[in-house]
C-alpha cells in the first residue's frame, strides 16, 4: 500500500478548515482569543495524529504470523520453491539423524 494523494488531500483541507478558517468566524466575546486557539491546536493535533496513523499503514512494523504449514501450501499453490530453515536444534537432529551438532 502506498501514499495516495487523495486521501492526503481531503483530510489536510478538513483540518486546515478547523484550525484555519474556523477560528475567523468564531463571534466576539471575552474567550474569543482561547477559542480560537483552541480550534488551532485542535485542527493541528488531529491533522498530525491523522498524518501519523495514515504513514504507520504505509509500512507495517507487525505483520500476520503464518504456520509453517499455511507458507508451505501457499508457496506450493503459487509455484514458488521454499528453502526450509530450520530454527531449532530438535528439527535439525529429527531431519537429518546423522546430524552432530
């Protein structure tokens, strides 16, 4: 999955909307000024959370864990050959039993 303008686009015009179009037509009164501000950090905080969640999906830190038997039958449907590694001494020893470690 990669960046698309789009999204990036119409959420960026919604929060510069909030922070910045927002605070101009907010009516005169005492807490005018933190009104304002507060539509402005408002409309940043989103948009950055936003951004920050939006990018995390670009390239995925976690991904699904697969069985060894769900890669093996994937990999055999798509004609892919798979060199099998083995992670632990038993599957070596049991594979192969001349084996010495």
């Amino acid at each position: 999955m990669g960046a698309s303008a789009i999204p990036f686009i119409i959420f960026t015009v919604i929060w510069a909307g909030v922070g910045g179009f927002l605070p101009m037509v907010v009516p005169k009164g005492p807490n005018r000024g933190i009104i304002q501000v507060i539509l402005i950090l408002t409309g940043v905080c989103c948009w950055l959370f936003w951004l920050c969640c939006y990018v995390a999906q670009m390239n995925p830190l976690i991904g699904p864990k697969l069985d060894r038997n769900t890669v093996l039958v994937v990999a055999k449907q798509w004609g892919i050959e798979i060199l099998i590694v083995f992670h632990f001494q038993s599957d070596l020893t049991k594979a192969f039993p001349g084996y010495k470690p």
